[in-house]
C-alpha cells in the first residue's frame, strides 16, 4: 500500500488539524468564573493529604476542610491559581497535586503511554504494508508450484 502525495497531504492535514484543536482547547478562555466556580475547581485539583485518593473536594477530613478553607481566603485575597497550587505544594509537598507535575520524571509518565502508542501504531502500519505487498514469484517458487501440479496430476491419472 503505497500513499500517494494526495493521501500523504490529506494525513498531514488531519495532523496539523489534530495539533490545531489540542491547542485550541488547552487555552484557557474563560476569565469570568466566579470566585465560587474557582475554589470548587480548585478543590478538584489538589488531593487530601491523610485520605487514599481523595481530592479535598470529596474528603470530609479537617485538613480537607482546611486546605478549602485556604483555598477560598486566598481567592479573596486575588491569588492567582499558581500562587495558591505554590503554595499549597510548599506545605504539603507535590503529594497534595492530584496530576503530577509536568518536569522530570513526571514527564515520563506523561509522555510513555504516548509513546507507546505511537510505537504500536508505527508497528502495526509496517506489519500491514508488508503483508499486503505482493512480491513477485521467484523460479523457485514456480518450480515448486509446477512440481506440485505434476505430482497432482500423477496421483490422479494412478
């Protein structure tokens, strides 16, 4: 199966398209979210520090309550979601993050599961393009073939 240069531009296009949407829809558009809306999704980000699991929006431990509770005063106080995630992190260690950090070897476990996707998509695209190509009959394979026939042909006529 070989690509012509018209399905190789098509693929290329559907990439940059792909790059273009998780682009888009990584930017963060909204500045309109009310203080409320933004200590609950905050609350979702950061995890108890003595529950298995939990993020401080779901755990009814005091040191979820108080981590909320810290969540909102500094909303209040107009701290941006990186002074509050620095801070809360400096307190509690990145433990309190429910997503790993993206550098070091956070990034592995980031990226790996990409990469070994990528890697079986390349695997399975060459094991099929091999398969499908059809090589021409070698002598060998024709002598072969024609001797087959003639010992066909030999036990029928027995």
């Amino acid at each position: 199966m070989n690509l012509t240069a018209g399905s190789r531009a098509a693929w290329a296009l559907v990439a940059v398209a792909l790059l273009g949407l998780l682009s888009f829809a990584s930017l963060d558009t909204d500045n309109t979210v009310d203080p409320g809306e933004r200590a609950e999704a905050l609350n979702d980000l950061f995890a108890c520090p003595t529950c298995d699991g939990q993020s401080v929006a779901e755990s009814n431990a005091g040191v979820a309550a108080t981590i909320r509770q810290f969540i909102r005063d500094e909303i209040a106080a107009g701290a941006t979601d990186t002074d509050i995630r620095n801070a809360l992190v400096n307190s509690y260690g990145t433990e309190v993050l429910l997503n790993p950090p993206s550098d070091g070897v956070a990034t592995l476990v980031w990226m790996l599961p990409v990469l070994v996707l990528t890697a079986g998509v390349a695997v399975v695209t060459v094991t099929v393009r091999r398969s499908s190509g059809s090589a021409d009959p070698t002598a060998a394979d024709e002598r072969l073939v024609a001797e087959l026939l003639d010992q066909q042909r030999a036990e029928v006529d027995e």
